[in-house]
C-alpha cells in the first residue's frame, strides 16, 4: 500500500468505525450513571484563555509548564483545555450557576490535550469523563464522587480496582506541612533531581509526585500530611474514610498521594487498575475548594473526578470485557435493475419511518454482490426487488439468519417487521 500523504499527529489517535461501537457504549453507560446519581451534563469549549488553566490548574505543574499545546490571534491567547474541571469551575463562574439553587451536579465527556511523551496509557488527544459537585463542603459529597466514578467502573465490569485516597489538607496545615517537607528534604537537595531542585523552592508538596529514580530514597521517608492536618481537616478526612466504610467500599490511605494539579484541597483520590501496565491510574480526583475563587467566584467548596476513557479501554481489553453489543440492520433492499432501484430508493425512507434500519447498494453491484454486502453489515431481512416482484406488487423477504423467505406485499412486510 502506498504511504499515506497525511497522518494525525502524534499521540493523536482516530477512532475509526469498528471501534466506535465501545465508546457509544461507554457513553450510554455514563449518562445513565449520572442521570441515576442526578448530575447534569455540562459541555465547554475544547479551547480556553491559557490564563484560566494556568491559574486553575497551577504554574508549576508538568500540564501547564510542559505539555500545553497553545497558541495566539491577534492578542488572545488560547489553550486546548488539559482537563475539564478549570473550564467547569469557569462556566459556573461565568453563568452564575450558583443561582440555580443548591448544589450544582455536573458531569462532562470530551477530548483533553496533554503535550505528554506518548506511550501506552498516555496520548496527546485523549478523552475523559469526570464529574463535579460544587456548592458542598461536607464530606458525603466527596463520598458521592468517588461512588458515581466507582458505579461507571461497575456496570463497564472493571472492579478489580483499588481506591486510594489521602487529605492533601487545607491551606493552614499544607503551610505546616510545606516547612517540615522543607525541612527535611533541605539536607538531601544535592543528591536529588534538578527538578525536585525547582519544586522545593516553588512547590515541594510536588516532590512527592517525582518520578525521578534518585529521588525515590527521601520520598520513601518524607513526612507525611496526614501528621500536620488541623483538626477541622482531620475530621472532614475521618468522616470521608467512615461513609466510605459504611457504603462498603474498600479504599487503601496513601499518605504520598498528591496528584499532579495543584488546586485539590483537603480529600484526594486515585483508582488504581492492576490491568494497566506503568500508566496504572484510570482516574482520580478530590477536593478543589479554592478553585472557584481562584478563578474569579466566590469561595464556594467543590469536589470531582476525572477518569480517562482509553485507558479504561485498555482494561476491559485486559480482562476480555466487551462492551459492543452485536449492531444488526433490520433490513437490507437487494434489488435487480434501474425501476427496482427507484423502488428501493422511494421505500427505504418508509421503512426508516417505521422506526427500522436499512440500507441499500447504490453502486450498482450484483445480486450476489448484494447479498454479501447485506451479510457483511449483519442484516436480519433482505428484501429483494426485481422486475417480477415489481409487476406482482409482491416481493421477496428473506429472514437472513433462519435461512428462510417467503412472498409479501410492501405493507404486509412493514407489518411483518415492525410487530
Ligand atoms: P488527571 O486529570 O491528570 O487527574 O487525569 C485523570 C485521568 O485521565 C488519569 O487517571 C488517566 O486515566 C487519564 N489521563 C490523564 N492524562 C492522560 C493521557 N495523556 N493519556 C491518556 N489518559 C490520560
């Protein structure tokens, strides 16, 4: 085959026809779930101002330091959005969602763009799902978080999973915590990455994030948040852990949990799956109560999810899940010549009327071509249209998977087909 002119780009993948059939599948799963859980759907821009994802999402993290994809016209400057809860937190600020009354429940589905190193797990244009509660400060709202992501993973058949989660605490112990990482990590700084280097000046709460091999010894040994939790903090944690154990989900603490976007507060989470190789988080969230301030609202508490779709694809490939159920046609018009195809091409709006799917040849192949065609695209009746069938206003169907046909008009097949 010669070499194709244009290609996406890389870590960008197409999701061609035969693959299609899971992410509609998943997507049903999702909206269901939500509806169960009673979120509503949101669906922002895929670009926003690279302001609003720096301040959200943090300075320093790899997102908006590293793997941005931005760009400008005229003065503005744009981002493809890296997640979607900077955006969300926006379009509530922005609407004045709080109006609405209560707390606001919303969940999205959409592509996301990283500039990442691409890898199993990992792509440039990838797609997430991811819900949050904003408005609500106590503790069953994050539990109510963590159980819609959980319920997505259930009913998909993926429950081999493990929860962990963690306090990342609220500013007053994140300051007591941050001068005692300091504290410690201050006498190691020689041994450590250049990039632990950067963050104990500007962040070192993130130094726990470090993949980096030589910094993994001090991390080991770090000191850990859940030490340094005011009191209030402490209690929000405990109850969080007590619904959980009432609603019988399992959950591991890790006291080294940060996650990698600076705006969680208080709660974090992670799902972890054993199926997915080094990329082994299929998605994670928590607490983000400063964020709505941060970008421009009023101090209003908040909590959600994100998980990626492809690599909760890569799970099911692992564990033999599949989420397509077999597409069928309802029927296929095999037809025979110029007025059969005119009668073909005047009934299939009938039939698609009638609440059925159906196709024909439009490229003037052979009955016998026809005939494969309709086997190829799962067809469960054929009907086939010639210039006897036309003169006797009496046409063959033929039920494809019980190998049997008989004669009927147009409407006795209508009937047939649709009771
Ligand atoms: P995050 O927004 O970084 O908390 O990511 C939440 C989830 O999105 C992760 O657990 C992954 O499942 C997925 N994810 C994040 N980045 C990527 C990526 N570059 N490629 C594929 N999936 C990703």
């Amino acid at each position: 085959m010669a070499q194709p002119t244009f290609s996406t780009h890389v870590g960008m993948v197409d999701i061609l026809p035969d693959e299609v059939g899971k992410w509609q599948a998943l997507e049903r799963i999702i909206h269901e779930e939500a509806k169960k859980f009673n979120f509503e759907e949101i669906r922002t821009p895929i670009m926003e101002q690279t302001e609003l994802i720096a301040r959200g999402v943090g300075q320093l993290t790899d997102i908006v330091s590293k793997e941005m994809f931005a760009f400008e016209r005229g003065d503005d400057q744009y981002v493809l959005r890296p997640e979607c809860t900077a955006p969300v937190a926006r379009a509530f600020v922005e609407h004045h969602l709080e109006q609405r009354g209560g707390t606001q429940n919303l969940y999205y589905i959409g592509p996301m763009f990283r500039a990442e190193k691409p890898q199993k797990g990992r792509q440039r244009q990838f797609h997430q799902f991811g819900a949050e509660i904003i408005g609500a400060d106590d503790p069953a709202a994050d539990v109510d978080i963590i159980t819609l992501m959980m319920s997505i993973y259930d009913r998909v058949g993926i429950s081999n999973t493990s929860l962990k989660i963690n306090s990342v605490g609220d500013p007053a112990s994140r300051k007591a915590y941050t001068k005692a990482l300091k504290d410690y990590f201050r006498p190691h700084l020689d041994e450590m990455s250049d990039i632990s280097r950067e963050r104990f000046e500007k962040n070192p709460l993130r130094i726990l994030d470090s993949k980096e091999e030589e910094d993994q010894p001090f991390i080991e040994n770090a000191p850990v948040i859940t030490d340094f939790l005011t009191e209030e903090t402490e209690a929000h944690y405990a109850r969080v852990k007590e619904l959980l154990k009432e609603l019988e989900i399992p959950f591991e603490e890790d006291p080294y949990l940060v996650r990698g976007l600076d705006y969680y507060t208080r709660t974090a989470f992670e799902l972890i799956s054993p199926d997915l190789g080094a990329q082994d988080a299929l998605g994670g969230g928590g607490r983000y109560d400063l964020l709505i301030e941060e970008v421009g609202g009023q101090h209003t508490p908040a909590v959600g999810f994100a998980a990626g779709m492809e690599r909760l694809f890569i799970a099911c490939d692992e564990l033999d899940i599949n989420l397509v159920e077999e597409e069928m046609l309802d029927v296929y018009i095999v037809t025979l010549g110029d007025e059969a195809r005119k009668w073909g091409i005047n009934h299939l709006p009938k039939l698609r009327k009638a609440g059925l799917s159906a196709s024909m040849d439009y490229i003037g192949r052979s009955i016998k071509a026809q005939m494969k065609d309709a086997d190829r695209e799962n067809a469960r009746h054929v009907i086939i249209v010639g210039g006897n069938e036309l003169a006797e206003g009496k046409f063959t169907l033929r039920n494809m998977k019980a190998s049997e046909e008989d004669s009927y008009s147009f409407d006795e097949i209508l009937n047939k087909l649709t009771n």
